[in-house]
C-alpha cells in the first residue's frame, strides 16, 4: 500500500470510529432509530438475524460495523464497512445480519431518498454519464472519504438541533450530488430522468405497490408507462431482477404475512385480503417463499416474539 493509499484508509478509519460513537449514544440496543433529520435512521443489531423480508423503499444503507445479506429475486448482495449499498427504485428483498456480537454490534445508517430531490438535482447538474441497458435497482458501491464526510458532518448536527434546520438540507444535498457522481451514479440518474425508460418503469412499479391485490393486465401496465409489452418486459426484469407478476407475487405474500402476524388474520383471510382467489395455491407460493406452510410460519414468528 502506498503512502496516498495509507493516508486515505486512516481518514475513512477516523471517520468511521466518530459515527460509530455518534450513533451508539443514540442507539443504546437493539433496534431501528428515528433522528431529528427526516431521512436519517439509525440501526443496531447485538448478533445475527434471520432473514426478515419487506419491502425496501429507495434509501442509501452505509454499514459502519458488522455485515449483511440481502437478497433480492435469486440474486445475493453481501456488504460490510468497505461498501454502501443504495435501493433506487421500490424493491420486495429480504436482509439478515451476518456479522454482529453486543460487543461490536452491527451499526447501519439508513438515509432515505426523496426521488424529487434526486430529479431537483439532475436538473440543475445536467447527466453524469451513459445510459445503461441493465441497470438493477439495487447496488453496491466501494465507500470513499468524501461521501464518508459528508455523511458525518451530517450525523454531527443531531448535537446542536438549532443548525439542522438549515444545515441539514445543505448536507442531504451534498451526499446526494456525490451518489450521483459516484462510480453507479448513473444508476440514480436513470430512475430520475423524466419520460426515459428506467422512469417509465418507475410508474409501474409505483402502480403494483399501490394495487397489488388487483388482476395484473400486463397490457394495462405498460400503457399506463407508455411502453411496449416487451419493453415493460425487458425493462422491468433489468430493474427488479423479476417480471411484473414475480414482483406482484413478493407483495402479497409479503403483505399477507403482515396482516397474520401483525393483525392477527387467518390464512384464508389473508390470502383473500392480498388478492388470491385459490388458498391452496396460497398456500404452496408462501411455502416456496418463507420455507413452511402459513400457519407454520406464523406461529413460529409469534412464539419468537
């Protein structure tokens, strides 16, 4: 390793050690943390997890201890302190902590991404590079000191409330403006860009979250974002790593697992609630998903809870 190379690791390894100690005062144990700035959560976990699965609205996600899997279709993505990981489109996945002990927890910062203020930017920046055919929604990128920065100078201000209101926009700003120029930048640029393609896309997906219980049409669905059957297709599949109605099928076996554990409805119920018309075939897609019949894994989760 060379001298610039040395000095660089030592200033994100000084970064890192100031979040770690600004986050561990706020987040005390285990559990995900609301702050002072909109955007901004802490997570804590003291030891590994099983997979929990959800629905990942588009956020930045920087591990500053631990590490994480998180799967998306039939896809693995692993990250630890050296990577960021950044969800730029609305994706069901599942995530579980692989590397966590109470004495060095895992530590995870989530910043939430407002699609209007990605756009803002754009159109003020202009492009940031060529478009890409194949594009996941999902992506894992190497970390750097700028953004490490920026990302710390932005956690410092939960100590002085009385700068965040103007200053925490000037920051959310920055780190934007640096995922955008980053190296996947234009991953982000993409989903951004009004009437391209990924944006198009971006319409039916917003569409199938707010009406997964629904028939999926996909003729519908394609004019409704202005595309060929195929292009939807193709399009979609390079986003999300799944055809339309795979990604429906993750939303409402998702949202029937909520609705049992959370709100107590038996397996017809929620079966019939997230727009299936046949339990047995319920039944067999849950299986396949969770990896036992309903009323097995949600009395598992119950007596877990």
């Amino acid at each position: 390793m060379d001298t610039n190379d040395s000095a660089a690791r030592h200033l994100l390894d000084a970064y890192r050690a100031e979040l770690v100690e600004l986050v561990l005062r706020r987040a005390t144990e285990a559990g995900s943390y609301e702050t002072a700035i909109a955007p901004l959560h802490f997570i804590r976990c003291d030891a590994p997890t099983d997979p929990i699965h959800g629905v990942h609205q588009p956020a930045l996600c920087l591990l500053l201890q631990g590490r994480k899997e998180v799967r998306l279709w039939d896809e693995q993505y692993f990250y630890d302190p050296l990577h960021y990981l950044v969800v730029s489109v609305t994706l069901p996945v599942s995530g579980r902590v692989i590397e966590a002990s109470p004495e060095e927890p895992y530590l995870c910062i989530r910043l939430d991404i407002d699609p209007a203020e990605i756009a803002q930017l754009v159109s003020e920046s202009g492009p940031v590079g060529l478009a890409g055919e194949s594009s996941r929604g999902l992506f894992l990128d190497h970390i750097d000191a700028p953004l490490l920065d920026t990302m710390l100078r932005l956690v410092r201000l939960l100590d002085t409330p009385r700068d965040i209101g103007m200053l925490a926009p000037l920051a959310l700003r920055e780190l934007y403006y640096r995922l955008l120029h980053g190296r996947q930048g234009q991953r982000l640029y993409e989903i951004a860009v009004a009437d391209s393609q990924t944006h198009r896309v971006t319409r039916a997906i917003d569409w199938l979250n707010r009406h997964y219980a629904r028939p999926l049409r996909i003729e519908e669905l394609a004019r409704l974002a202005n595309l060929s059957t195929s292009t939807l297709h193709h399009r979609f599949k390079a986003i999300t790593a799944m055809s339309p109605l795979q990604y429906q099928k993750q939303l409402r076996l998702q949202e029937a697992r909520r609705l049992m554990i959370s709100e107590g409805l038996d397996v017809s119920s929620a079966c019939y609630r997230v727009g299936y018309e046949s339990p047995s075939q319920f039944s067999r897609e849950y299986s396949r998903q969770f990896g036992s019949a309903p009323s097995k894994d949600v009395g598992r989760l119950r007596r877990s809870a």
